[in-house]
C-alpha cells in the first residue's frame, strides 16, 4: 500500500510571521494518518523545522544545485537542504522549468544529488495548454519522465507529481478522467521501467488548483496519492481540509 501524501509548495511566499501557520498545523495534526510535507522558502526551512518539531509533519525544499558544493553564488545543495531540515526536495517544477529554462537533464542532475544524501524527491511534470490542445499531452509527460527520473529511483527516493502548467494558480482543473488517464500512462511508464514493484509504490501526486473543495474527488481517481498544492497550502486551515480529505480515502 502506498502511504498518502499531502506536500504544500509555498513557493516565493512567506517570512517569519507565516510561521504561525505551521504552529497551528502542528497543533491540529501531531501525528497524521497520511504524510504531510511542507517546503516552504529556504530562508524558512529551519525555522520550519523547528516550527514543526515532535510532530511527524516533514519539510522540504523547492529545489536543489546537482553539485555538491562550489562556486554557484544563490543556489544551495541538497547536502545543504538536509542541514536545515529538510527531508525531501521539490524538483523541476513547472516554474522553473519556464523561468530558469531548466531541462530534464538538469533535473536528473538534481535528483541524483538529492537522492545521494538521503532526500526524498519530489519530481514535476505536466503539459502546457497548447500542448494539450494539440493532443501531445501523453508525448510530453513520457518525455519529462524519461528525462527527469534518475536510474536510482525507488519507490522511498521517488514521488512524481503531476501538474497541468495551465492549472496552476488558475482554478482551473483537468477533468476527474483526464487526471486519471495521466496518472494511469505514469504509473504504467513506472512499472514497464523500474519493474512492477517499484513503479507500483512511487506516489503519484496530482497538483494544479487544489482545495478543500475539490480535493476529496481528485483524492477518489485511481493512481492519485495525494496532491502538490500551492497557494491552498498557505493557510493551515486550507490545508487541513485537504489533509483531511486525503485522511478519509
Ligand atoms: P496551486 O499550485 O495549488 O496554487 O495551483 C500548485 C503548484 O504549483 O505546485
């Protein structure tokens, strides 16, 4: 059985003040029967970790250098993300993807540091707009698998989130199907290269405009896990109704 995952992304969102919101959190789910995960900014993470410390709530990164250490003014390794606290690390999600041109290769970089010092990764994809409406929208998601997953994952290091570029920050959500066909084309692209038992227990997330609104029917498709969300995972109270919805799958 693959355990539940609700991760929120706090992106370029957040200083100390917000910190509040993780205490309340940690009030409201010591111990949550699903795994909870929060990246929020880097300058936050070990305040965040403190924030969230005695509860078994887990926070990451949103990105990591693929070297070790060395002359890369601004970025951080993942060695680095493990020393303030984090366990796992988002990676090459859509933003970055379009506003630092990263490419998949870039991201197996990534992964493959991240998953030598021991981090969980969290690996993104999704399709443009366009890209669906000219029906690529398959092509497009086997290609950013292909490329992005290092050859060292299993299904600890692993989880693949699935996230149309066109539902993020929209309101806008795929179809229940449309989630379904994707995750269904991930989970089969898993097994047939990792063998069934790791490609059966990587966790596939959807994200793209969750709330607590919509997330229990998301929750119900097949081969989704749990979600990546955004902007709903800013507020705690947000993000407890989708805790709780994946909670009662
Ligand atoms: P959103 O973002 O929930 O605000 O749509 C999701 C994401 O980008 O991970």
């Amino acid at each position: 059985m693959r355990r539940k995952l609700a991760a929120g992304n706090w992106k370029m969102n957040g200083t100390a003040t917000a910190l509040a919101e993780l205490e309340t959190l940690a009030r409201a789910f010591p111990s949550p029967s699903v795994d909870v995960l929060i990246c929020p900014p880097a300058t936050l993470l070990h305040r965040a970790a403190k924030a969230l410390g005695g509860t078994d709530i887990a926070v990451g990164g949103q990105d990591c250098h693929a070297a070790t250490s060395g002359a890369h003014t601004g970025d951080i390794s993942a060695d680095m993300l493990a020393d303030a606290g984090a366990t796992s690390v988002i990676l090459g999600h859509s933003e970055r993807r379009e506003d630092y041109g990263e490419q998949n290769d870039d991201i197996r970089a990534k992964a493959r540091a991240a998953m030598d010092v021991g981090l969980k990764t969290v690996i993104c994809v999704g399709e443009s707009l366009e890209q669906r409406d000219a029906a690529n929208t398959l092509d497009i998601i086997g290609g950013q698998l292909s490329g992005s997953i290092p050859d060292q994952s299993t299904g600890e290091n692993l989880v693949v989130a699935y996230e149309p570029i066109w539902a993020i920050g929209t309101g806008k959500v795929p179809t229940l199907n449309e989630i379904g066909e994707v995750h269904d084309f991930i989970r089969a692209r898993l097994e047939r290269r990792f063998g069934e038992g790791v490609g059966r227990s990587v966790r596939l997330l959807y994200g793209g405009s969750v709330k607590p609104t919509n997330a229990s029917d998301i929750f119900a498709v097949s081969n989704v896990d749990g979600a990546l969300v955004g902007g709903a995972s800013l507020k705690a109270l947000d993000f407890s109704g989708i805790i709780d919805a994946l909670s009662k799958v």
